[in-house]
C-alpha cells in the first residue's frame, strides 16, 4: 500500500514538476531523490481562505459542531515530522498546531496535543495516538487471500508480494525514464538564484530557488501537452505493457481455472490491447483539441463556477541537486448558483527534508503492539485500546464494521453454495 501510494505521489509531483527550461532544475532534482529516498523530512500542511464558510457554502444549513472543529484545526495546521528509510520504510508524527477547538467540541482530551504517529514497515502500517494503548495494524501481507476467493483462487501472499514488488519498481523505473525527458516548457517560471536555506537541523545549505506559478488554462494547456506526449510515447507503451502482463500473471494465479499462458501470449495480447487503448486515445485528443482549445475550456469552467485558480510554487535545491525544501501555495475560486458571493479556499504546504543518505532510525512496533481488523472481529471489546476521545476510535471502528460485512458476505455466499451443490 505504501510502496503503490508513493509512486502515485512521486508521479504526480513529477508530472507537476518536470519541465524544460528553468524549472529543469525540478524535475532533475525529484528525479535524483528517487535513487536517494533516505532523509529527514519536516513540514507544516494547513487549510487556507473562508473555510470556515466552506460548509454552508455546500449547503449544510446547520453544520456539525465537530466537523466544524475539524476544518478549523486544519486552517491552524498540521506540523509533520519524521524519517524515510527508503520507500518501503518510513515514520512520521502529525501534530495539530492549535487542538484547543478540537478540545472544545470533545475530539480531544488530556495532557498532550492532538497527535498521531504513523509507522510503515514493509507492508505493515502502524497508526496510534497518544491516548491509544495499541496501534492500528493494517496489514497488506495478510491480504494473499483476497476476500470472497475460494479455495482454489487464493493467492500465496509471498506470491502476491512478488508481484506487488515487481509492479512498484517497474512504476518507479517508468517515473525516472519518463519524466527525465519530459518537455513541457511551464510559461512562468524563474531561477531566483542561490539562497541560503536553514534546515530544521540547525544546518545552513546553498540552494538555488526556482518559483513557478500555473494558473486554471497552464493547468490545460499542461495536461494536453502530457496527454499527447504520453500516447506517442515509447516509454508508455512499454510501461503500458509490461504492467499489463503482470496483471495477467496475477490474474491467473489468483484463478487457474482459467488456465495458463505463455509470456509471449501475455505480451501479443497486452501489446495489441495496449496498442488500440492509445490509438482511441490519440483520436480522442486529436478531435477534443480541435473543439476544445484551454480558452475555451477555462471559459467553459468559468460557466460552471469555477472563476479561479491560483498555484505558487518554490523549490529550493543544493548542489547534489536535492531538493531541500518545497512550498505550494494552491488556492481555487469557484461560486455555485446558490451561492450570494465567490468562495475561496486552499491548501498551504511547507516541507524540509534533510540527512540526505544518513535518516534518523527508530524503532518499529512489535507486530503484537497492534491490532488489525481482524483481530478486533475476533474480540469486538479490543476496540477499547483506541479512546472514544482521540483519533483512532473512528477508523478502527470503521474497520471492524467492514470486516463484519465481509463475513457476512462470506457466509452468505458459503450458504448460497451449499443450496447449489449436488
């Protein structure tokens, strides 16, 4: 889960950040912290503009108190502080800036502040707060079985972790293949030259500060550019294929009833697949663009309510081309038909990272300082390890209630089988 989410994050800042002329310097520096994703990292993340009107602009006529609370703690502000081992490996510490409205409104009590820390080993993810006295255990590599399977279509999880390792390095290869070539030339970005960045460690380094800001119509005019790079791309074909084959490998582990085929068969049919999907694709491009030009699509947008978007971007990179630190700064604009005036809101982020190669190490939870669904399902009174005054009590409940569904499920289906069987 971590692995597959991290290269869905990476992707997405890369496709963000890649670029050609100056803020070359970006793409370059996120593409070589790739190969180096051992380092410290601390940062703040907050809400920003009239969310506190966000709820009744949604036409909540009487907003919940607690959600209420909720919003206004997030446009205090979430600290974030923690190390990465590598992408598999990882700790981190969410701590809410100002918890007093949290506190105000029952979500929070005691003596620390509103916090969480979150654990990733491998494939095992350990959440908890202060007030909990176990961590939430999600654990992927249990999940070989693949609810709702029967026998004969379970999957071996170390087969199943196989596949899941080959597909996060197969994405994570494409993303330094593809994006280190990619050349879309963003239309306001500047080398504001070197500066000097004070990392959270007290260290002082020379970076060099590259902004960019991208508007509603450079957000269009970005995704068209990517959408046709990537269909007369070679590097996404193969990509395209090579994780298509070993969907079907998977999928045929996961049911051999259906029967085998060879690698070469797998890849004929993945690449003729592949080959119309891109085809379809480029049609669709080439007609939309005709008719939808980005003028026309802001002006579109503009029709529905979205008046506005304005994203602000810094990076500040050393000279191992690292990227040291990163702010964003995305606000949107938008007024619905019910609403008397224009809303704002956004979303502030902004992150150190450090000890580049040398991340601070920290100890992972024993597996039996955790409780996962499943076990809360076996003794429903575990759920009184996560207090009803923090976090966790939520989540944990909302776990047990969809492994109580599954089972369900699986009973049913057991009982449907047995009515049918012979």
């Amino acid at each position: 889960m971590w692995k597959k989410g991290s290269a869905l994050l990476l992707a997405g800042m890369l496709l963000l950040t890649g670029c050609a002329g100056e803020a070359s310097l970006v793409r370059d520096s996120i593409v070589a912290s790739i190969d180096k994703p051992n380092y410290d990292f601390q940062g703040t993340l907050k809400l920003t503009g009239d969310v506190d009107k966000l709820p009744a602009a949604l036409g909540e006529t009487a907003p919940d108190k607690q959600g209420q609370a909720i919003l206004s703690a997030m446009k205090a502000g979430v600290t974030l502080k923690g190390s990465q081992l590598d992408v598999k490996n990882a700790k981190v510490q969410l701590e809410v800036n100002d918890d007093k409205v949290l506190r105000d409104n029952n979500l929070w009590t005691g003596d620390k502040k509103a916090s969480v820390e979150l654990v990733v080993s491998d494939d095992k993810v350990f959440v908890k707060s202060p007030l909990d006295s176990k961590y939430l255990l999600i654990d992927t590599s249990t999940s070989g079985a693949l609810t709702g399977l029967n026998e004969n279509e379970q999957v071996n999880p170390a087969k199943l972790k196989e596949f899941q390792d080959k597909m996060n390095q197969l994405t994570l290869d494409f993303i330094k293949k593809y994006v280190g070539k990619y050349g879309y030339k963003l239309a306001d970005a500047k080398n504001l030259g070197i500066e000097t960045v004070t990392l959270p460690n007290g260290e002082k380094v020379e970076a060099t500060h590259v902004t960019v800001k991208i508007d509603a119509k450079e957000l269009v005019k970005m995704f068209f550019f990517t959408a046709n790079d990537a269909v007369a791309s070679q590097d996404v074909k193969t990509f395209a294929i090579d994780m298509m084959v070993l969907t079907n490998s998977l999928t045929e582990e996961m049911f051999p009833d259906l029967g085998k085929t060879t690698e070469a068969e797998k890849r004929a049919n993945a690449e003729a697949t592949i080959n119309e999907i891109l085809k379809d694709a480029k049609a669709w491009l080439d007609e939309t663009g005709k008719v939808y030009t980005p003028e026309k699509i802001v002006e579109e947008l503009k029709k529905e309510g979205f008046q506005n978007l304005a994203w602000n971007l810094d990076f500040y990179v050393d000279k191992n081309k690292m990227p040291v630190h990163q702010k964003s700064d995305l606000n949107v604009t938008f007024q619905s038909p019910e609403m008397k005036q224009p809303l704002t809101v956004g979303l502030y982020a902004d992150q150190y990272a450090y000890n580049f190669g040398k991340a601070t190490k920290y100890d992972v939870p024993a597996k039996d300082a955790g409780l996962t669904a499943e076990d809360l399902y076996k003794d429903e009174k575990a759920i009184s390890n996560f207090s009803d005054k923090g976090f966790m009590r939520h989540f944990a409940q909302s776990m047990l209630d969809d492994v109580k569904w599954q089972k369900e499920l699986e009973a049913e289906w057991a009982e449907e089988t047995k009515a049918t069987t012979p």
